[in-house]
C-alpha cells in the first residue's frame, strides 16, 4: 500500500500558506496520486486538503482499505455527487477560503464548489508538483535506468528484415521484465526517411543494411515517467550526412547541459541549442521545442520551449532535452535524456542521488 508522504504534505501545507488558503479541492487524478499514492480510479474520490490534515470522499468500495492504509485521514464513503460531501464538510470544518481547480472539473462540480464560496485557480497542484523531492527523483532515476538497458538490450535484436513493430514490442516486453508498470507513450521506432517524422506512428517497415533507426520511448516505474531518443546508423559506414547531422545535434545537446542554470526562462534554455543549429545551418530543420516538463506525467510543467517556456526552470525541475535535425525524404536525427535543475547547473535524471 502506499504511504503519506512527508515531504509532500509539508510542501502542500506550504502551498496553502503561500496561497492564503484554508485549504484545496483536489479531484484531479494525478493530484489525488502525487497525495496519497496510486489508490483511486480516475473520477472516483475527491479530496480536500486543509491546514489540520485530508478529507476523502470515495466510492464506498475504497472506504476499508483507505482507513486502513491512512488511519490518520478522515474518509466518508459516498457513490455520487461527491462535490456536496466536500462543500459540507468545508463549513462544519470552518474553512473559508478554499480554492478548486477550475480547469479539473465537470461543470457540476465546479458550479456547487462556486456555489459555496470557493475560489477558482488553476496550476496550483502543478506548480507543486513541478519542483521533485528526493524521492522522487530516485523514482524517476530507475525509470530511465529501465529505459537506458532497453537500449542496450534492443541492439542484439536489430537485423535486417524485422520490422519496427517487431522491436518496439521487444523493448516495451523487456522494460515490463524490469519492472515497469507500462509504457510512458507509444514506443516509436522509425527506419530510414521515416525518422525524419518527430511524430511517426511505428508501422511494419522492415530493417535494411545502411540505414538510420530512430528510437523515442519511455516507461513508467511506481507512478513516474522516464523518456528518451537514440538515433543510429545501422549497417556498414556512416554516410558523410548522416554523421554531420548527427554532429550538430549532439553539439546541440551538449551546449545546453554545458550552459542551462537555474532561473533561466524555458525559453532561453531552448535558445542555447536553437543558436546552435542555426548556426550550423540546420535551423529550419529542428521543428520542435528543445522539451517538456516530466514526472507522473510524461509532458508537465517544466517545459523548455519558446511557446510555452515562458516560466523560470528552479531547483529540481524535471525537463527533457531532445534537440533534433528533420530532412524530409532522408532521415530525421534525436537525441534525448531527461535532467533536473541544480543550483550549479542540470543534472541527468540516471544520476540523481
């Protein structure tokens, strides 16, 4: 069963504080996770976090085993119209000021929590989550230590005439065998022309000599998210292109580990391998945000993009870092770890301590 979370809590208390609340509607299904752990089914609880602790509303099926895992929380079991169990158990608490999600709600929940005083916000749940605690990270670092044996493990597996299905089902297969609970996204394995799609749906080409394989792929490890792209040359010798590309977009790559610091905006941080391929003469080919925010979700806060990184990058944000050179008919080139924010600088992921 999972447990509470002290670090957690201390933070979402902070979060009330911070906010000048008495406490926050959470229904969200991420939310509820990043609380209380990997309990509930979506849409089948509500919480309600205030200074002297957490209410839980479920469906009646939970109530025994939420009372036996958090002997310390209240839970009332109750099969529907959850939001009215919350708005009376607000005022018997005398809590006063009590934000709700407007962005997470149906419109019936969102009218009755309206009804009742509370004040919309959005992002609130985000911006705590954003920030990983220790444990966390050391979550979110066996995750990519899954992801990065899967690399070594697919290259045994690559010879002519399999097909990509054939080795993003082995990979996915091989990730479960280590322990994880799923897939972050649908593994993407793409030969030849077809990698120059960032956003290709692997299909049943089958492998040639002398080609470049792209591989994108993640999975999930105890709720949390890894991610990451390799691309190679299969076969004999490099062509001249193919390693010049290849060249930029890890020039790329390793301008921004060299050179992100904390406080900078995501979009600066997008800038630094943005320069660097337009600088190399590949500008109009990187067609995509340098990455996004990861944890339980695979795209979150944290992104480091110029549409929406418009946000600080602060300590222990998690982000992607995946540059890429796209040529339409010839072959596309990706590479991509996931780090988190230092003081000194950005950190990988696989080497949290």
């Amino acid at each position: 069963m999972p447990k509470l979370d002290a670090t957690k809590l201390s933070a979402l208390k902070n979060l009330l504080k911070k906010n000048n609340l008495d406490g926050i509607v959470i229904s969200d299904y991420t939310d509820m996770k990043y609380v209380l752990g990997e309990i509930f089914l979506p849409g089948e609880a509500v919480l309600l976090a205030h200074k002297k602790g957490i209410y839980v509303t479920s469906r009646s099926l939970y109530a025994a085993t939420v009372k036996a895992a958090y002997p310390q929380i209240k839970i009332e079991a109750c099969d529907s119209h959850r939001e009215l169990k919350i708005t009376e158990t607000a005022k018997k608490l005398g809590l006063k000021k009590i934000s709700f999600d407007k962005n997470k709600e149906i419109y019936v929940a969102g009218a009755a929590y309206a009804a009742a005083g509370f004040e919309p916000s959005e992002g609130l749940m985000e911006s705590l989550r954003t920030s990983k605690t220790k444990s966390e990270l050391l979550t979110m670092r066996k995750a990519t230590e899954i992801a990065l044996a899967t690399f070594t493990h697919i290259q045994k597996f690559l010879k002519p005439g399999v097909t990509e299905k054939q080795i993003a089902a082995e990979m996915d297969n091989f990730m479960k065998s280590k322990g994880a609970s799923g897939v972050s996204f649908d593994t993407m394995v793409s030969f030849g022309a077809a990698s120059a799609n960032p956003h290709y749906s692997t299909g049943d080409a089958k492998l040639k000599k002398n080609t470049v394989i792209l591989f994108d792929y993640g999975c999930i490890y105890k709720g949390y998210c890894s991610d990451m792209t390799r691309t190679i040359w299969f076969g004999g010798k490099p062509s001249a292109e193919f390693k010049k590309v290849y060249s930029v977009v890890k020039g790329a790559y390793d301008a921004v580990v060299k050179n992100a610091k904390e406080g900078m905006l995501g979009e600066q941080i997008d800038s630094i391998a943005r320069n660097y391929i337009k600088e190399a003469g590949y500008g109009q080919y990187f067609t995509h945000g340098l990455g996004h925010g990861i944890g339980m979700n695979i795209h979150e806060e944290a992104y480091v993009n110029p549409e929406n990184g418009k946000k600080k990058i602060m300590r222990n944000y998690c982000f992607s870092v995946e540059p890429g050179v796209y040529l339409t008919g010839k072959f596309g080139v990706r590479y991509e770890d996931c780090y988190y924010m230092t003081p000194k600088g950005i950190n990988l992921i696989s080497k949290a301590k």
